[in-house]
C-alpha cells in the first residue's frame, strides 16, 4: 500500500492543471522589474473576481488603509506589485481544490481555519523580521497545501488519517510517512514547484516542519513553524497555558529551537504569550479575509 499510495499522489500532483493564465501572467509580471503598474492593471482587469477581491482586502481592516480604494489602479498603487502577486496566489490555490468541499465539509472548514490562523500568525512574527508580512501570512494560509493533495488523491482514506491525527502536525506526518511513504510538506513542495511558485514560498511550505534542512534561508520556513504551533493551540478547544506550551515546544523541537534563536525568533514564555495575545486580536479583526479570498 505503502509505494502504491505515494506512486498515486504524485500521479496526482504531477498531473494537476496549470494555474490559470491571468495568474500565471501575473506572476510574471510582478517578477519582472521592468513592468509597470500598467501591465500589471491589465492582466488584472480581465478578471472580475481577482478585481472584486483585490478591492474588498484592500478597503479591509488588514491593511487599514487610510482612505477608501476604488479602483484597481489604486489598488496596484497602494498594495503593490507583491502584495497583489500574493493575494492572487492565496485566491488562485483555494479554487484549485475548491471541489473537495463538497464531499468533505468538516474537514475542509477545519482545515482552511487553522490554516488561515497559521498565515495571521505568521504575519504577525514576520512584521518582527526581515520577511514580507504578505508573504509570511500566504506561506502560512497555503503551508498545508500538501494535504489537500493528498486528500484529492486518496480521498476518504486520507480524510480518516487527517480526523485521527490533528489537531497535532507531528502525529500526522508520522502516519502519513508510515501509511504512504511521503508526507504533506513533501507533496506540497512538488505541487507548488509544478505551479511556478516564487522559490520563498515553495521552501516556507516544503521546509515548515524541518526548516534546519531548507537549502536557502531558514528564517521564513522556521516562521512559518512557529505560526503552525501557535495555530493549533488558538483553534485547540482545550485551554493551554503558556506553561504547557512551553514545555511542548522544549520537549518536541529541541533540533529547532537552537535555530530559530539564530533566526530571532526566541521562543521563551514571554514572546509566546504576547504573541498569543497578539494573534487572538488579529484573528478577531481580520476573520472577514478567510471569506473573501475563498469566495
């Protein structure tokens, strides 16, 4: 079962379907130092709902910007070419699985909150850091993209794997590597490497659970673990105290915790509480986003 498995999922990977062409001319276009905000208003344009959505985020409380956008050559002039190359990437990779809901309602609502949490918390470490807060917080909506790859390939099989396991990462990857010799960071990494993902977020979502491994820089793979953690004690249903998670983050990531204080990301008791604090506040502001980009 074991190779079977793994031979399907990347079958299934390998055969995805290019991402549309507005958001392939998009990437280019925002990679490209030589386009202006004209080219990138004209891939823009075409597509209603990239427009529709670029507006809502940008007149929402998570940019808080000062005045009312109207207009997408505003919203090219005060988001920017990256902040719209993300946007569209986040709305681009939840209508690639958009189908999978229907028969996987539960799952899937658990799935997109907790990964939606992981992108504010991640936003919130990288404003900390040399790391786009946009980008830290698409690494962390799509850090678990792999799942959802797998979920499509072996389906309810899968799903039972996902209910057994989480809310703890490490308890799934284990089963998933025992059942299928290939875990959700590794699918994730070919899935987005086969979209043309900018290199930062394909290593962030490829590297989120060994960050010590990631070939280039570890700072936002080693974010976007951290954000993993603080999301899953925000969506526990149990209270954790501060102490508690402490002691989990001595006790599971000894390796990486030497690294993330190399990165400036110290771990002690004091910054996990602030950013707790920090994350519940932005959660409760900003939880219109979720709904805009998956619309």
């Amino acid at each position: 079962m074991t190779s079977n498995s793994s031979r399907t999922i990347i079958a299934q990977v390998d055969s995805f379907p290019a991402l549309p062409a507005t958001v392939s001319r998009i990437m280019d276009i925002t990679a490209d130092p030589e386009s202006s905000a004209q080219d990138l208003m004209n891939a823009i344009l075409p597509d209603q709902s990239i427009c529709v959505t670029l507006l809502k985020i940008a007149n929402s409380a998570f940019f808080g910007l000062p005045r009312q956008v109207s207009s997408i050559d505003k919203a090219v002039m005060v988001l920017g070419f990256d902040e719209i190359r993300n946007i569209v990437l986040g709305k681009a990779v939840f209508n690639s699985f958009h189908d999978l809901y229907r028969n996987n309602k539960q799952v899937i609502d658990h799935f997109w909150y907790h990964s939606f949490i992981c992108g504010l918390a991640a936003k919130l470490l990288s404003e900390e850091h040399t790391v786009s807060p946009s980008e830290g917080f698409i690494a962390g909506l799509i850090h678990d993209i792999g799942k959802l790859a797998m979920l499509m390939s072996l389906n309810s099989d899968y799903a039972h794997v996902l209910e057994e396991t989480e809310p703890l990462e490490f308890r799934t990857l284990l089963k998933e590597q025992e059942l299928y010799a290939i875990s959700h960071d590794d699918v994730g990494y070919r899935l987005l490497k086969r979209w043309l993902f900018p290199i930062e977020l394909v290593n962030a979502i490829g590297y989120h659970h060994r960050p010590q491994e990631c070939p280039d820089s570890k700072l936002l793979p080693s974010i976007i673990q951290i954000a993993d953690m603080l999301s899953i004690f925000h969506c526990s249903e149990d209270a954790v105290s501060m102490q508690e998670i402490t002691r989990i983050v001595d006790d599971f990531f000894p390796e990486t915790r030497a690294l993330w204080r190399e990165c400036g990301l110290e771990c002690n008791e004091e910054n996990l509480q602030r950013w707790s604090e920090e994350l519940t506040i932005s959660a409760q502001r900003d939880n219109g986003i979720l709904s805009i980009i998956s619309s």
